[in-house]
C-alpha cells in the first residue's frame, strides 16, 4: 500500500541539530523526496535520495535511508529561525505519483 | 523560468457558485499534478496528467470537481457548485519523468 507517514511537531533550539523521521510503506519506491513549506507558500524541494543510497550529504542536509526498515531521516546541522516550517517527506513510486507524508511542523525557538 | 504560476491567489466565493482555479506548468514538463491542502486531510493527490491526458483521476472527491488540460501549457480545476468543505488551499506541480515535482504557490479558496 501506500502510505507515509512523519511525527507531528519537532521543538529545537537555535544552533543545535533538528532530525526529522520518516517511514513509508511501498519498497517499490525509487526516489524519497523531502519538501520545505514555508507559511503561506507552497512546497520547495530541498533534496532526494535514490532507493539505492544509504546517505546524501547537502551543506547544512543530510538525508539517511534505512531501506530495510523503510525509514528516512532529514537532519539539519545548526537550525536557524529561518528553517521553522514543515517539511514533507514523499516516496515516488513506479507510477509516477509522489505520496505525500502528513508533515512536521518544526519550530525553532531562540 | 517563472515556475509554476497559479491564479488567483486568493478566492472567496458564495455557497453554490462555480470556481475555477489555473495553472501553467514549467515548460517542458511533461506532468502535473492537483493537489488539495487542509489541516484535517493534509496534502491529497486529486487528479494527475501525463501528456495533457488525465491518468489518475481517483483522488477527486465527487463529480463537482472536474479537471481539464486542453494544452501543455495550461490547465483548470473547477468546482460546481462549490460547498463549504471544498475550502482548501489548492496546489498545482509539474515535474518530467522521474523527476521532483515543482509546485506553485496555492491557491486559498473560501467558500463561505
């Protein structure tokens, strides 16, 4: 089936690192995706993993992927005020549709 | 590229009237996609095209809501008659093959 699913809400304080969880369903997915969605906006792609990798370094990102447990991770090294938002993540599967988790809204506090 | 441009922005309109939401894709996307945002159901797939022909059509809550694509620059989502619960804010993306997809900026419906 499909379903991807992500916790609610992460608190963290300026300058320390935020991880932000992940787990799908379907391990025919061949890239997972992570969305930024800023308030009022709509959703920025901040980077992707192939179903292959296990790691994606991107600056301050780093993206892990347990495909045996199907869990992907998005660390952020040095949070910032301006990363508070929600992030997606979201597997692409074989039919080229993107499934969509349900969002965490990180808030970071000085 | 400008992105993906959506219009209007921001729309209220009166129980029962017909709304109307556009969108133009990134040129030489090949895909795009209508999603619904609300706090309850979060982001909901409604209706995806390949090519201009509707492929997925199974996320469109009820015969209402209808979606056409007559160019590959071009599409429209409508709602008639639109109904409270239809409130939402509405996202169009595009992406090619394989590729990450690309939103506009929304579309904030109220219906009241």
């Amino acid at each position: 089936g499909e379903d991807v699913e992500q916790s609610l809400f992460l608190s963290v304080r300026e300058g320390d690192s935020s991880v932000i969880n992940c787990t799908y369903t379907d391990s025919s997915s061949t890239y997972l995706y992570w969305y930024k969605q800023e308030p009022g906006a709509g959703l920025q792609l901040l980077t992707y993993i192939f179903s292959n990798m296990d790691m994606k370094q991107d600056q301050r990102l780093t993206v892990l992927l347990n495909k045996k447990d199907k869990h992907l991770s998005l660390r952020i090294a040095d949070t910032q005020t301006g990363d508070s938002a929600i992030y997606f993540c979201a597997e692409f599967l074989y039919t080229d549709k993107l499934i969509f988790g349900t969002g965490t809204r990180l808030q970071v506090f000085p | 590229d400008a992105g993906v441009i959506q219009s209007p922005r921001h729309e209220v309109t009166e129980m029962g009237q017909e709304v109307t939401l556009r969108c133009k894709p990134i040129s030489g996307h090949d895909y795009l996609f209508w999603y619904r945002q609300t706090m309850m159901r979060g982001l909901e797939l409604l209706i995806y095209f390949n090519n201009n022909v509707p492929i997925d059509d199974s996320g469109m809550p009820e015969d209402r809501f209808s979606a056409k694509m007559p160019n590959a620059s071009f599409s429209t989502l409508k709602i008639q008659p639109s109904e409270p619960r239809d409130s939402a804010v509405y996202f169009c993306a595009s992406s090619s093959a394989g590729g990450g997809y690309t939103f506009g900026s929304g579309t904030r419906l109220t219906v009241v």
